[in-house]
C-alpha cells in the first residue's frame, strides 16, 4: 500500500496507516461495498468534495478522520450503503446521513485497529461538508486515496494540534 504522508508538525502519523488502511478493507466487506481498490499516493490537498470528517480526541491530541468524495461519489456511497432499502430518489439530507454515518463506521472501526490506544479516544459527531478540508497549521496529515463501492475515494487523518481545553475557573 502506498499513501502521502506529509508532516506539518512535529507529530508523526505513521502510527495511523495500518489501522486505517484495515478499516477501510473491514468497511468495505462489512458493507458490501465491494474490494476496496488500493491507495494511491497523494501529496497535495484534495479540494471541492463532499464528505463527512469526525474527530477522534483524547486529553493529548485531536485527529480528525474526513472521508471525500466528488459530488456522484458521495451519491454512490450513499446509495451503496442504502443496497437494502427502497432509495427512488435520494436527497441531500439521504446523502448527508449516509456520508456521516461512514464516517462514523470508519472512525469506530480506526479506535479497534488502533488496540489499547484507541479505547482511549472519544468520538464526536460526524460533521457533513463541501468543498475544502485543511489542516491547521502545524498540523500533520495523511491521505490515502482508494475506492469504495466502484467510487473514488479520500480519506485524510488530520493531527497534530492538542484539543481546545476550557482553563479552569479561578478563586
């Protein structure tokens, strides 16, 4: 398997590419959404798809997790994970709940393959986007490009940055 691995900061994500690599195969079959194609390298930021991102945290640091794809990819994955259920037509808010709903399946599935240190992340909402995903700066970020249910696909690990913490109350 071959992914882009950039570093923005001085957090390595290396630890990240075997687990997300198995999620993305276990989605696949769980789902049925066909072999996962491989992942291709990819050294710059993907811009003006549609996806849904999470965000995996502990006391020490944020990731993200961003599943993309163009406009008749999310459509597809969409469809792909509605196989089962009358879909005549769907709808953006169709489309945005099975987005979200990969991409909560994908950051749960990232916490097992990650073993003991994955039971240590929360998980927040699935968040539904277009356009454009960036890191912050100084962040670190991987991007794997594959394809799911005949679908071009990205899915990006953003990290680096510890998460936003409330001081506490004085007095």
């Amino acid at each position: 398997m071959t992914v882009s691995v950039i570093r923005g900061g001085e957090r390595s994500l290396d630890a990240w590419v075997e687990p997300v690599s198995e999620a993305l195969d276990e989605l696949a079959n769980k789902l049925g959404l066909g072999e996962r194609g491989p992942c291709l390298p990819r050294s710059s930021m993907p811009s003006g798809l549609s996806g849904a991102h999470i965000t995996l945290s502990s006391q020490d640091s944020s990731t993200r997790i961003a599943i993309l794809a163009g406009a008749s990819g999310v459509q597809a994955l969409a469809r792909a994970l509605f196989m089962n259920m009358p879909t005549p037509k769907l709808v953006l808010d169709d489309i945005t709940d099975a987005v979200c709903e990969l991409a909560n399946i994908l950051g749960g599935l990232i916490k097992v393959k990650l073993g003991p240190d994955g039971n240590a992340l929360a998980t927040s909402l699935p968040v539904f986007f277009h356009g454009n995903i960036s890191p912050h700066l100084g962040d670190s970020w991987l991007c794997f490009e594959t394809s799911l249910a005949d679908t071009r696909v990205t899915v990006m690990v953003i990290g680096g940055w510890p998460p936003m913490r409330t001081p506490a109350a004085s007095g």
